[in-house]
C-alpha cells in the first residue's frame, strides 16, 4: 500500500539555527527509518514552526542530505493557538 502521508512533531530548547537543524534531521531520519522512505519516494514535504522559532529554515538542514536535492521543501508557520505548545 502506498505511503499518502506522514507527520512528525518535534522540539527545540531554544531559537537557534544549530538546534533547529539538529533536530529536523532527528525527526527526518526517525520518520524515514521508521517508514522505509527513501528520498525518490517523497513527493514534498513540508515544515511548519512555531512563531518563537526564526533563527533557521527547518528545509535548509534537509537539503545537506543526500539525495534530498530533488524534493521539494516548503517551510510555514504553525497558527499561533494560545496556550499551544512553544519551541515546535
């Protein structure tokens, strides 16, 4: 069967560009393995974060990937819900 969609959620102790790096390659590679993706079988993906987080472009740490060069990758805002979680 294929793969429609997957998501993954993930968090950073603060606004920097090296910890949102991190830790989008943490998530990416938890949600290949775990799903046996291999980069030709992603039509697109998308990264949301939360507002307190602008010190880097989540798509920018995917795109040191090999293999990656080819998928397209969108950043976005998460809706700032109050009392939603921060740092996400």
């Amino acid at each position: 069967m294929a793969t429609r969609g997957i998501r993954g959620a993930t968090t950073v102790d603060g606004n920097s560009a090296e910890g949102i790096r991190e830790r989008t390659l943490e998530l990416l590679e938890v949600l290949v393995g775990d799903n046996g993706l291999q980069p030709e079988d992603v039509a697109s993906a998308t990264f949301t974060v939360t507002d307190d987080l602008d010190a880097e472009f989540p798509a920018l740490a995917v795109r040191s990937l090999t293999g990656w060069e080819e998928v397209p990758l969108l950043c976005a805002r998460e809706i700032a819900v109050q009392g939603a979680l921060s740092g996400c």
